[in-house]
C-alpha cells in the first residue's frame, strides 16, 4: 500500500545490480516492498516510494535508475523472449 | 528508429532497441562525468565542512567576556546554532552517487579497446567472412547461456545443444580460416569445455538450475557487447551452425 505523502516508482531489479540497488534503498532508508519475483528471469520488481519534496531520494532514485539503464545497455537486447532458441 | 543521445544530444540510429548513447564514447564520457560529479560532491562537502570549523573557530576567538577557557569549559563548548540547525539541510541536499561493482566490472573489461580493435579490423576494414560467421554464432550462443543462466531451470539436452553448437564451430572451416588477430579464438574451446564439463557431472537430470560464476557472467557480457558493436544479432533456430 502507497504511503502518504509519496510517489511511487515501480523498479524491475535484475539479479546482478540487486545487492547494490537494495544497498542504497536501506542507505537511504527509502520506503519500499518487493511487488512481483520473476523467476524465469532472474528479476526482482520493487516499488519504491519517495517522500515528496525530498531531494536527496529524488537523487537516490536517479542514482538507482542510471545503474540500471547502464545495466541494460550492456546486457539486455532487443528480444526478452525466454525461449533462448528464438532469443 | 531514431533516438536522442543522452550525452551529446545529437540524433542517431539506434542499432539495439534499448540503446541510451550515440557511441562508445558518449557512453564512456557519460560513465566520467558521474564519476566527475561524485568527485565534485565529496570535495564540496570537505570544504563546507573546513569553513564551519573556521567560522567557529573564529566566533569562540572574537568572544569578548571569554577568558583563558579551562579544560572543561572545551567540552562544554557547543556548535554554534547556525550550524547545528544547517547539518539536516546539508543532508538532505548532498548525495554521494553509489556506484555498482558488477557494472565496474564490465566496464574494466570493455575498456579494453584492443578487442573492439581487433574486430573492427576483421569486420569493417577486411570484410573478413570468417570472422563474420564466426563471431555472430558466438553472440548468439553467449545471449543462450545468458539467458539460460537466468532462468529458472534449465534443460540438460538444451546445454548439450549448444554444447554441440560450440563443437561445430571449433570443425568448421570458417574457425580453422580466422584471422590471426580475431579476438576470440581460444575463448569458443574454453567455452565449450566448460560446458561439457557441467552436461558430463549432471547428465542423468533432466533439468537444472543453471548459473554462471560471476566472473565467467562479466566476462561473457563483455564479449557479447563487443560483437553486438559489429556484428548483427541471429536467432538461435535462424543459424546453422554445421558448416558443410
């Protein structure tokens, strides 16, 4: 459930980053709850919720979804198709 | 399909759907004005606290009625209010960006230009054909075991495959005919020994949970990031991998 006074930003975590992202959402004491486990992909879906007006969780947040964009720049492709044969 | 790149601004094509940077380089400049930043907060935080030290410092000195203070009297000395009250502020202003260990990693072993070298040599200035058959077979054989290694179970007969797959590349005459400075060469053997290792210890179980060392994942992200620079990207059931 969404706290007051928040925004919610929903973060689909791979495994490899995972230690490092959740290591700066406790830093940072950022609320937050693990949504959905995707197992077939090794991906955590955590939603994070930022106090409003706070700008060093706006800039914890950016620090988190830069990680994760260069992440995907590396290892994610075009397809996210499981079946590897046709990946 | 064209995108902004978040470096330079410029407009560019995009080779993969989820590109961010025009080049190599916008990426790299990108990764060093982070770091650049990171630097620039810290610095910013050691002076600002060296100039409210001095300016405390300063107040005690100005201090008309202070007389010679004793040794207690130095451990009832207290921050001066403006400073006390600044501290949350300063906080909740100045965040040192974190950064991760795993993308270190793969940027220490990209960095390494000789292999974007070597390929841009045998690809784009020799047309090497071999080269070209070779490497695309292997990036996608590395997307496989990537994706295999993240799922949730893998088959034993699907490892085998491509167990088999890097075998017929190792036959071929396109692997026999590679370019002495292909940057991959010795890596397709290793690759497939170390899978027949993994299919020989579990060959009775249908399936199982199949995961890379961290080093061998780096490693392997890295080589795929390299080829996808120069060579087009080939579904599995796309290529043939026995070359007669």
């Amino acid at each position: 459930m969404k706290p007051r006074n928040t925004t919610e930003e929903s973060l689909k975590v791979p495994a490899d980053v995972l230690i490092d992202i959740l290591g700066i959402i406790v830093k940072e004491s950022l609320k937050h709850e693990i949504t959905q486990v995707i197992e077939s992909r090794s991906i955590v879906v955590v939603a994070v919720f930022l106090d409003n007006g706070s700008l060093k969780q706006q800039r914890a947040l950016q620090n988190i979804q830069n990680i994760l964009e260069e992440y995907r720049e590396y290892r994610w492709s075009d397809s996210e198709d499981i079946n590897w044969r046709e990946h | 399909m064209e995108k902004e790149c978040q470096y330079c601004r410029e407009t560019f094509t995009v080779k993969r759907i989820d590109s961010v940077y025009c080049s190599r380089s916008c990426r790299q400049m990108a990764y060093m004005e982070r770091k650049m930043e990171k630097i620039r907060v810290a610095k910013t935080q050691v002076i600002e606290i060296g100039d409210k030290l001095q300016v405390a410092v300063l107040q005690l000195d100005a201090s008309p009625e202070m007389e010679q203070p004793s040794t207690d009297s130095y451990l009832k000395i207290e921050a001066p209010k403006e400073i006390a009250s600044a501290k949350p502020k300063k906080e909740e202003e100045n965040y040192i960006p974190v950064d991760c260990a795993f993308l270190d990693a793969i940027r220490e072993q990209t960095d390494n230009c000789h292999n974007q070298e070597a390929l841009n040599n045998c690809i784009n200035i020799h047309m090497d054909v071999s080269a070209y058959w070779v490497g695309q077979r292997l990036r996608c054989l590395i997307e496989c075991l990537l994706v295999l290694s993240e799922a949730k179970y893998a088959k034993v007969a699907d490892l085998m495959e491509i167990c088999n797959a890097f075998t017929h590349i190792t036959r071929s005459v396109h692997y026999k005919s590679l370019p002495t400075i292909f940057p991959y060469t010795d890596d397709i053997p290793l690759l497939r020994d170390k899978l027949k290792q993994v299919c020989l210890k579990i060959q009775k179980a249908d399936e199982i949970k199949f995961r890379l060392d961290k080093e061998d994942k780096i490693q392997l992200i890295a080589t795929r990031y390299e080829l996808a620079q120069y060579i087009s990207k080939k579904k599995f059931s796309q290529l043939e991998f026995s070359y007669k």
